[in-house]
C-alpha cells in the first residue's frame, strides 16, 4: 500500500522561491524604521514599497481588511502549488476555527467579524451555518461546529465553547500534519499545543479555576500528556514542568506574572518559542520546514504592521509599539 507523504524533493523549486520572497520581508532593523517613523502615512509609503498596497490615510479597521486580503492572496498562490496545499491549509485552519467560535456564540449574526482568510470563504461558512447546512463544509469543521453548538446549548458558557472549539482545531491540525508525514510539521503541532496549555494553566492561575476546570481546558496532542502537566498546576509548578522545553522561558514569565503584573512578556516569549522551531528550518536546504517558516514569518510580520500602524493611530508612544511586537526571525 502506498502512501501521499510529501518528500523534502518535492519542494526544491518552492523553497528556494520563498527564500528569494524571505530576503525582501521585513526585517528587525526594517520593522524599527516603521518604529521610529512619527507619520502614518511614512509607514504607509514604506510599506507600499516593500510591496504592501496603499494604506495611507485608513482606520485600524480598513488596515485589518487590507493585510487580511494581502494575507488570504499569498495563502492562495502558494496553495496552487500541489505539494505546499495542506502546509498552507495548516496555516489557514485556524482562520476556519475564529470563524466557527463567532458563528456559534452569536447564532449567526456576527458575519462582519468572519475571516476570509481559511480554507472555506467567510461568505459560505456563514451561509452554510445559517442554512443549517454545515455538512457541507470539511469534515472536521461540521463536527466541531456540532460540538461548540451542544456545549454552548447545555453550559451557556461561552468560554467552554471557546475549549470545545480548540480541542477541535488542535485535533484536526494535528491530523492534517500527520497526513504530510512530515516530523517537522507534527513537532510544530505538538509544541502548538504545548503553547496552549502554558497560557491556559498561567491564566487559569491568575483566575485562581479549580484543578478540575484545568483538566477540562488543557488539550490532548502536546509532547506532556495533560494529565502529567496537571499536577504541576502551581505558580513554580508550571515553571518546573516546562524547564527543560522550549517554552521553559515562557514558563518562567508566566509563573513570575500570575500573582501580578501584565502578561506581554509571556505571550510574546510564548510566540517567539514556536518562531524559533521555524527558525530552525533555516538549516534545512529544501523541504516543508521552510515553506512553514515563510508562512510563520509573513503572519508574523502582518500582525507586526498591525500593531504598528493601530497603535500609532491610538497615539501609543515607539517604546509600547516596541513591548508589544515579536521577535522577527528573517
């Protein structure tokens, strides 16, 4: 019997395409200049050159349609190419699982707030969710909508739909990760969830929920099982239990921040961990690791645009732009 796993080959051409894409993204000293410039409309011109449309004079709001639709284009172009599909589906997954959480918790009225940048359009998400026809959609997506719907219906709580949203989401990445073969991808996916975990037991802490409830949230498909990670649910236990991971400096922040103090520090070292596995697929000559990087790197600089250009028009000074953006990896 065969099987459809994807080989390192079968990227030579695609991946040496990205680096050539990867040399002219932003970079750290680049995403400091849109830093330091005092005029929006600098940043706009400067983004227009490093091929970003014009977005000189817009609103946070037509800021976010913009990168969304510059974001949902490449995903597209890149989908074309038969090999890089479910590498691209696994970035766009999680656009799909936004889309079911706000469909479900406002029975369909919040189609303004959908993203068309998943696998399935906005537009016929919603029709087939308001139709009642959601058997229409991937597998994967019917089921989890039929999950979030029975929870929402029999808890009335909003952030256990939230859960059953992301168990559904971790589960159907994983398998889609599994289905490519690819040891790097699956690695990707089980440091996701280990990601996911952290932040659920450090804001469970600070909410000061029961074991109970943790047992509950923390997700199946990370390297630790939940029920190895839940008896560490302590300020020092979380940072012991993570120690010798590669969230261990996450862990640390989270465990120092859960009698007090903002959280910034350990969700940005939360995402720069998974940027620094990517990272890794800089060694690599050719394979999916490096599609998975350049994908990694464009949402990352996309959201970093975001936030510069949201908080400059909120008048936030260069120093709180600065807190709150990632590490670039370029």
């Amino acid at each position: 019997m065969t099987n459809n796993y994807i080989k390192d080959t079968d990227f030579l051409g695609l991946t040496s395409m990205l680096r050539s894409r990867m040399s002219r993204m932003l970079d750290a000293e680049k995403l400091e200049r849109l830093v330091s410039t005092a005029d929006t409309d600098d940043v706009a011109k400067q983004l227009t050159d490093a091929g970003y449309p014009d977005m000189s004079g817009m609103d946070s709001r037509d800021v976010d349609k913009v990168l969304c639709a510059y974001r949902s284009a490449i995903f597209s172009d890149l989908a074309r190419d038969e090999n890089a599909g479910d590498i691209v589906d696994m970035f766009r997954m999680k656009y799909d699982y936004h889309n079911i959480k706000v469909l479900v918790k406002s029975a369909g009225s919040a189609v303004s707030l959908l993203s068309d940048s998943g696998r399935v359009p906005a537009e016929k998400v919603a029709d087939a969710y308001i139709r009642e026809e959601t058997d229409q959609l991937p597998k994967d997506m019917h089921s989890a909508i039929t999950e979030v719907q029975d929870v929402l219906a029999r808890t009335g709580d909003s952030q256990l739909a939230d859960i059953a949203a992301d168990k559904a989401y971790f589960a159907a990445l994983g398998a889609l990760a599994e289905k490519t073969g690819s040891s790097f991808l699956t690695g990707y996916v089980r440091l996701m969830v280990d990601s996911a975990n952290l932040r659920t037991l450090v804001r469970s802490a600070r909410m000061e929920k029961t074991l109970e409830f943790v047992l509950g949230a923390l997700i199946e498909g990370g390297s630790m099982m939940p029920s190895t990670i839940a008896p560490f649910y302590s300020a020092e236990g979380i940072a012991e239990v993570f120690s010798t991971t590669r969230l261990a400096e996450a862990a640390a922040l989270g465990s120092a921040a859960i009698p007090r103090g903002p959280l910034t520090a350990f969700e940005r070292e939360c995402d720069n961990a998974l940027a620094d596995y990517l990272a890794d697929a800089s060694l690599v000559s050719f394979g999916p690791g490096p599609v998975a990087a350049y994908l990694s790197h464009l949402e990352n600089e996309i959201m970093s645009i975001r936030v510069i250009i949201t908080s400059k028009l909120s008048g936030a000074s260069p120093e709180t732009i600065r807190e709150r953006l990632r590490d670039c990896h370029v």
